[in-house]
C-alpha cells in the first residue's frame, strides 16, 4: 500500500474497494492529496489534511 519513489516526501496509493476499509496513522503535519485517476487531480479533487 505504501511507496516511496525518492522523492523528498513519501508518496503512497491507497486503493479500496466499495466494500473495504483501510486505517492510516499520520504523524503532525500537512499532508497533501490527491485522486491519482486520470483527469480528477486536473478537476480539482484534490486537498489537505492537517494533523496536530
């Protein structure tokens, strides 16, 4: 699930289907993201989570 593709920060992919869950722990930060399907990132589905 998780990949580093040496850039300075991590990157990773989640996928889940309809019927999955996935849990993700983040340390503090801002983190920026991003739907990697084609043409979403370019439509604006995109955000930010802040972690205290």
């Amino acid at each position: 699930m998780t990949a580093n593709h040496g850039t300075a920060q991590a990157d990773f992919h989640l996928y889940a289907s309809g019927k999955s869950e996935a849990a993700l722990t983040f340390t503090s930060g801002v983190y920026d993201f991003y739907c990697s399907i084609p043409g979403y990132k370019e439509n604006g589905m995109i955000g930010t989570i802040t972690v205290d």
